[in-house]
C-alpha cells in the first residue's frame, strides 16, 4: 500500500486516519482492490477538512466489512491522489505527524510567569516600580517565562492572533508551539514540527534573533536554533530573549544595556548566544524574564539570577548590577526550586515544598508579605504558611497562586480589578479569589497586561481585570474553553501569556469522526452489558486500540462468537468511560470514579489510560481522600501517584492524621507511612 495509512472497518466506522491531505471513506462497493469512486460516494466523516467534490477518484480498497444493511458490502478506501485541487485545501507535504505529548519541563500545575511584552496600554499609576534609562535602543516591553504547554481541549486557532494571520497556510499548519510578544503584540517566535525555529515581527534591537535588527512581516529562521526543541522562553522590556532546549542549553539574545543576556558585556545580541559562566555544566529548565533581569532554573532545584538590579531584583543583598549568572542564596539556599517568575523588577519562586519567596521591588506589595519595602534578599510570603502552592504567575504588578487543593490567592497591584477581589484596592498579603468557585486547575497571568485568568476542574474559564478597557472586579465566566482564548481575545496588548503548543486539525477531525460514532446503535456490532444497561462499540477500533479485545477477538474465547458481552467486574460509569477513552483517547470521569478506572487500567495493562486516571486523582485530593488515594496507588502499582499523595499527606500532616481513611487504614499501612513520613523529616521538631 505504499506510504498510504493502514485502515480497518466495521459496520461503516472508519477506525484509523487517513495520511494527511488524503481521504479515508467508507465506500459501498464491489470490491476490486483498486477502483473509480465517485467523489459523492465518498463520506464526509473523513480526514478531509472538507466534503470532497463532484468527480471521480482513484482509490485503493484497504478493507471491507458486510454490514446489516442487505446483502451490501461496504470498503475502507484510501485516496492515492489528493481529494481536492490545491486551491481548494492546500497542504504542506513537509509536515510531519502530530506531538501530542510536547516537550516541557515544567512540573505538573506549574507555570514559568508572563510572556513578556510592552508597557501597559493605560496609565500603569502605582504599578510602575522604578525603571533605568534604557538608551535609544530601547522599547518598553516588559516580560517573563513561558514553558511550553499544551492546550487542551481542542486545537489552538493561531489565526486569532493577527501576526499569525501573515503565515500561509502551509507554513501556519506546520507550527508546533509559539509565543506572541511585543508592545502591540507585535513579534512572534514558533517551533515547527520539524524543530526549526522562526521569528517575525517588529525586531526591536534584534529580539527575533535573525542575525540582524531588521523587521519582517515573513517568518526569517533562526538557524544556530535548528534541531534543538525548546523547552522554556523567555522575554524582557529591552527586549531581550532567553530560550532554553531540550537538552538544558541556555541561549539569549536581543537588548543588553544592563548585562541581562548574561555574558558579562552590554553589547547588544542579534543572534543566540549560549549563557555560559555558573550555567555551563547545569541543565536548565525554565527561565523567566523582568524588564531588565533575568531568572534561570536548573534541574537540580538551583535558581540564578543576573542583569539589572536598582531594586534588590537578583536577590544577591545588593542593588549591584550582576553581569552573570549568579545563584539566589539567603533563606532559598538549600530548597530545591520548581517554579520561578519575574514581575516587572521582582522575582518570585515556589519550592518544591509548596513554599513561596519573592524579592525585589514591592512598591505594590507583590512580594506577597505584608507591606511595601523592597527586599534585596528572598523573604518568605509567610502568609501562605499551611499552603502548599504548585503554580504561581505574575501580571504586571500582581502575582496569582494556585494551592495543591484547587484554592486561589492573589495579592499586589489592583488598578483594574486584576486581583479578582471586588475592588480596586492594593493586597499586601495573600487573598483568596473564586472562593465560592469550582477547585481551580489551572491560573493565567501575563507580565505585559492587568488581565487574569483561571480555569476551573470543569473546564470553566473565568477572567478578570482589564479586559479590553474594561476593569471587571470580579471572575467573570466566559464560553472560552482555554485560558489562552482569554488572553487572545480581550488582552490589550493581545499576547500569549504561556507558549502554547499547537496540534494539527487534521488529526482533531478523525477523532471527532470516532467521537461521534461511539455508542451508537446504527453502526455498531457489538455491545457490552454493564449493571443491566448497554453500550454499543465497534470490534475492529477495538482490537485496534486495545491488545486484551486484540486477544479476545482473535483467539478462542467464548466473547468473539458473542453479540452481547457481559461485564461483572466493573461499574458502568468505569467501564463507559474506558471504551470511550478508546475512541477519543480522553477521559471524562469524576476523580471519586477514576480509582476504579485505575483499576481497570492496571488489569487490562492500558499504561497510557493509567496515567489519565492519575491525574485525574491528583486533580481530586483533598485532606480527606489523600490516604484513601495514598492506598490505591500502592494497590494498583501507580509510583507517580503514590509519590504525590504521599507528599501531599506529608504537607498536610495535622490534618491529614485526623482523618477516618487515615484511622481506618490497616496496621501495616500505618507503619509503613509513619516510617517513611519520619525519613524524610516530617516529625523534625
């Protein structure tokens, strides 16, 4: 079949994609192994974006199943010629197969900051700490770090950003991941499939990297970057750029008045330079950016900070400048870090403890801890004691945390509503948000504009402060499906508060063409009996996606002859939810739910539906279930699960100790906890 994708059928379901910018139909036919189609014939439940027009075809018979329709025998086909002329879905034959897992070297929950930008569209007022004299180079723009991040829920619509609408349609479906920046968001850099990297944009002293600081409305390569996968961006106000690869390499580029690219000159950068100094033998991570300052995080937990430092910004005890790399000590020495992120001149960062520290300006009370004093040296945000953080951002002049439980805070800055508490008044302390919310999963803030955003365990998006001109107070729910629709849409400037990673709509629309035929009664040939109640499926996706039916329907068991299959082991709910997941490889179950799914997962060996379901769980802990879910992950085998409740049992001892799941537990398990709970000192005095 030469490179065509392989397919199967059954009953009219369509069970693989077809190879990009080709069709794959159901076709009722004959069946020569190679025929004429008319074109009508042809399903529009393909891989086509569109139905195919009038004419006819050559096509390949992949496979054929005789269904309940008559005596009529209906083929799978592959298309060797594409389906429609190049005008009318063009497509590039370059691009290769969709990342759905991109790289990122992010903890689970966390988030590096901002993507840096301009200075805001309104009158900043208090939020303005002090700024340098940049020199004639320069172009207010503030910015931070942005990991690379998957969106969920569908594929991300780059064309709403305006810079993207400049790229053809070849070069538009070949980007992997991308972040908008600039003073209007003005300047992009993307990472194709193929892993080269290319910028436009304005170019203000050289940002894009391209050798030059000429602007360009046509995407130039940057080509020291080839080949390396990018892990973590990010942007300062110069601007200048820092980018880490997958391999812990650090480059920077772009403005460089106060030593902020970390080579020890102020020789501004028009092509990447790797950072080297304290750097050279770390693997970094994550970087995040403040308007002249930059922060780096290595794998080992280390945080170093270099460039401008008027406002204690470097953490060094000192309002010194640092022309390299230099590691954060004081009262962070001997944490290990897991998230950082700059605000305009300060920094933040959370330890793998759930702890948070700030230094820096805190004209606004953005450190989080309790007034208004620059700090040359980390202080802890003691007001979050009890609270262990996984995720933290910094807006312009605020900063959101988000606690392993799913709660809220915010504190800094208020001129627009940004800190979500009803008024417009400063915090100089942590303040929940969305209290009365759903558990929030995820919180957005970007260091160039006063706009929040969060999203919920349902997959509600919220967002508020200023929000095209308009200063909202309160959360306030959008039909947005991603936090980056937010920021897409009512962010002035309209920039990307994260580096998103973008999946290929081709391959969306075979998974909607199976989401749709799941369940259903008309095209199936088999159902599954579970507490009395049915569910319809299609044998060939089944043995397809699974190796116990590939067993099952290919081996003498009872099941392969039945037309009804009886399920006693599991509920309905966990095993609906598993044939689903075969079909649209998602899971949409509750987390009370997802220990028996889990179970299902370890029986039936499905690793990839074992890690859905855990973390699903890790999205559900609360004090009370935390040891029930600490006992089914080392019931079911699952170390990453059990690594994190235990941890969360750990942060949450009092509490966790006064439970009935903790009381209830056998003697065994008690020991066994109490045991390990002492080596890692949890009952240090």
């Amino acid at each position: 079949m030469g490179n065509l994708a392989r397919f199967s059928s059954s009953n009219g379901v369509v069970c693989r994609a077809a190879e990009r910018g080709r069709h794959a139909a159901l076709v009722r036919g004959s069946g020569p192994r190679t025929q004429t189609v008319h074109r009508s014939a042809l399903q529009q439940s393909t891989a086509s974006r569109s139905p195919p027009a009038e004419g006819t075809v050559e096509a390949t018979v992949i496979s054929g199943s005789c269904c309940d329709r008559g005596s009529a025998t209906y083929y799978v086909f592959a298309i060797m010629e594409p389906c429609c002329r190049v005008e009318d879905a063009p497509s590039s034959p370059s691009r290769s197969p969709p990342h759905y897992s991109p790289r990122s070297s992010l903890s689970p929950g966390s988030c590096p900051g901002a993507c840096g930008a301009s200075s805001p569209p309104a009158d900043p007022g208090p939020d303005l700490g002090p700024e340098p004299d940049p020199g004639p180079d320069h172009r207010p723009d503030p910015g931070s770090g942005l990991g690379a991040e998957p969106r969920p829920g569908g594929v991300m619509d780059l064309s709403r950003w305006p810079l993207f609408s400049l790229l053809k349609p070849q070069e538009l479906s070949a980007v992997r991941q991308a972040c908008v920046f600039g003073t209007m968001a003005n300047e992009a850099i993307y990472v194709t499939h193929s892993q080269e990297v290319f910028a436009l944009g304005l170019n203000c002293s050289g940002c894009l990297g391209t050798g030059d600081s000429l602007s360009s409305i046509v995407p130039k390569k940057v080509e020291c970057l080839w080949g390396k996968g990018v892990v973590s961006v990010g942007y300062g106000s110069g601007p200048h750029v820092l980018l880490v690869t997958d391999d812990g390499h650090l480059y920077s580029w772009g403005h460089n008045g106060y030593c902020q690219l970390g080579n020890g000159t102020t020789t501004q950068g028009l092509s990447p330079a790797l950072v080297t100094g304290n750097l050279s033998n770390k693997h970094v991570v994550q970087v995040s950016c403040g308007s002249h300052h930059s922060l780096a995080l290595t794998h080992d937990g280390e945080v170093f900070a270099w460039g401008y430092n008027n406002c204690g910004q470097i953490g060094s005890g000192s309002t010194a400048n640092q022309p390299h790399p230099r590691r954060v000590t004081g009262c962070v020495q001997g944490r290990t870090a897991v998230t950082i992120s700059c605000g305009q001149t300060s920094s933040m960062c959370v330890c793998d403890n759930g702890e948070v520290f700030g230094w820096g300006y805190n004209g606004n009370g953005q450190l989080g801890i309790g007034n208004n004093g620059n700090q040359l040296s980390p202080c802890r945000v003691s007001a979050l004691q009890g609270v262990c953080v996984n995720q933290l951002v910094c807006g312009y002049g605020h900063v959101l945390a988000l606690s392993d439980e799913g709660v809220c805070y915010s504190w800094g800055s208020n001129t627009y509503g940004q800190l979500g508490t009803g008024n417009k008044s400063n915090q100089l302390s942590p303040v929940r948000v969305m209290a009365e919310k759903q558990r929030v999963v995820e919180i957005a803030a970007c260091h160039s504009t006063h706009t929040s955003a969060a999203k919920t365990q349902s997959g509600q998006v919220y967002m508020w402060g200023q929000c095209r001109g308009q200063s909202l107070l309160l959360p306030s729910l959008t039909h947005f499906l991603s936090t980056d629709d937010v920021f897409a849409g009512f962010a002035t400037p309209a920039v990307m508060w994260r580096m998103v990673s973008v999946e290929t709509d081709d391959f969306l629309t075979v998974a909607e063409a199976l989401r749709k035929e799941f369940d259903s009664e008309e095209t199936s040939d088999l159902r599954f009996s579970v507490e009395g109640k049915c569910i319809h499926v299609h044998k060939a996706l089944l043995k397809i996606r699974c190796e116990h039916f590939r067993s099952m329907f290919r081996s003498q068991w009872t099941e392969d002859q039945q037309e009804v299959i009886e399920i006693a082991q599991f509920s309905f709910p966990v095993y609906r939810s598993f044939l689903q997941f075969l079909y649209t490889d998602t899971v949409e179950l509750p987390p009370e739910d997802a220990i028996g799914l889990l179970d299902l997962a370890t029986s039936y060996c499905e690793t990839r539906l074992k890690r859905l379901c855990q973390q699903i769980i890790k999205r559900g802990i609360t004090v009370d279930n935390a040891f029930t879910l600490l006992s089914a992950a080392i019931k079911y085998d699952a170390e990453d699960l059990e690594e994190f409740c235990f941890r969360f049992c750990v942060n949450h001892m009092t509490l966790v100790t006064q439970t009935q799941a903790f009381w209830q537990s056998d003697g065994r398990m008690l020991k066994e906890f109490i045991s390990r709970a002492s080596r890692c000192g949890a009952f240090r005095s």
